[in-house]
C-alpha cells in the first residue's frame, strides 16, 4: 500500500526506514501527540511529517482504508482449502 521507492538516476538515496516512517505516523496517531514530542529513536519529526503530507496528497491514507473496509470482520480473508 505505501508506495514503493521508484528507482532514480539522480539524487540522494533514502537514509531513512520506510517502516519507521509507518511506525512513527501510527505512534503519533496513538499517543495524540504533536509531530514534535516523537520519542528520538524514530525518525525525524519533520521526515515523518512530510512523508505523511506526501501520502496523504496521493491519497494513500483513503485507499488503505478502503481495502482495510473491504475486509470480513475477522481483519484478514481466509482461503477456502
């Protein structure tokens, strides 16, 4: 759901763990906290800030809660043997 890194022929690589990211953003919606009063261990607040600005312009954040909807109660589909 998080978009991949797109392969660039410029330009720095990511430094940064896009999971921590994921984490970062779930954490602050969690604690209901500002961006600035992230624990240090996670990545920068102005990092994970513009990454979630960036995602929530494309509308990743509408599209993951729309295939999350989708799915039975139990949270995850199972497969008929």
């Amino acid at each position: 759901m998080i978009p991949a890194e797109r392969k660039r022929k410029r330009g720095k690589k990511r430094e940064v763990d896009m999971r921590e990211v994921v984490n970062a953003i779930f954490y602050i919606l969690r604690a209901g906290c500002s961006w600035r009063m992230m624990p240090h261990d996670l990545p920068a607040c102005l990092t994970v800030y513009s990454y979630f600005r960036r995602w929530e312009r494309k509308e990743v954040w509408q599209k993951i809660h729309t295939v999350l909807r989708s799915l039975p109660a139990g949270g995850y589909a199972i497969a008929a043997a």
